[in-house]
C-alpha cells in the first residue's frame, strides 16, 4: 500500500481502497476506540482513528483486521476498517470521511521487480492477482 520510492520496479496502481469509521451492527455507538499498536507503519490509518477520538477516548490495541472486526461487532468500539471487510461482517458505517472532511482511502500497488516483469511465469501471475483485485473494484471503494 505505499508506493516504492527506489529499486528497479516495475509498480502499477491497481485500485484505491477506501476506509470509513464503523461501528456495532446493532446502533450501538460505544466510545472506545479499536485501533492498532502504535507503529511507524500504520501511521495514516493511526492518525485517522486519532480524528475521530477525543484526548480522553479509551482505546484498544488490536492486532490483525479480525479481531478489529469481531471486537467492533461485539460492541467494544468502534474502528477505521476497509471498507471492503467491514461492510460484508454487517458493521455499521458511521462516517466515510475524516471530521475536516478528507477521504480516507490508500492506493494498492502491484510491484515486480523490473527484471522479473519479463517472464512469462512472473507475468502470468501477477497479471492473475491484478485481473482478480481489479475486477472486484467496487468493493473497495466508498459506495454500498
């Protein structure tokens, strides 16, 4: 999800995939916010759960994308989660856009290395793994 800055790659953007805010499928809107450890790596999706909290606001470090959800479905808070993970667990979207009103989205990247970009076998799955993400484009983004 971040884009390379050096090496020789070949890199190709292939979708956006957009984030929102959700919370309990039942309507619940608990206070506590279920987010990441803090690491340098997650700093966007870190700053954007930041927004959406209070300085006082309890928070629960979580970490991997299944137990955000199950504990966001459970009720024990609420979460910035990709949009295309949330929406099939039935979590309920509270906000698809950050309080100052920016988009929370991340570009996802194919990177091959630029001398195996050539062959066939190299080619033929990444093209596969494209065609796939790709094709399954709308879940990605913002809309229902």
């Amino acid at each position: 999800m971040l884009r390379p800055d050096h090496g020789h790659l070949r890199v190709r953007q292939l979708v956006v995939m957009g984030f929102g805010l959700y919370g309990p499928p039942d309507g619940a809107q608990p206070d506590r916010q279920i987010s990441w450890p803090d690491q340098i790596s997650l700093g966007t999706v870190l700053a954007w759960t930041r927004a959406f909290a209070g300085p006082d606001t309890p928070r629960l470090a979580v970490n991997t994308l299944d137990s955000q959800i199950e504990a966001v479905r459970q009720g024990l808070g609420q979460a910035v989660l990709p949009h295309f993970l949330a929406r099939p667990a039935g979590l309920r979207l509270l906000a698809d856009r950050l309080p100052d009103g920016g988009m929370m989205e991340r570009p996802i990247y194919m990177v091959t290395h630029a001398d195996l970009a050539a062959s066939p076998r190299i080619s033929a799955v990444a093209e596969a793994i494209a065609d796939s993400i790709i094709s399954r484009r709308s879940e990605f983004g913002p809309g229902e």
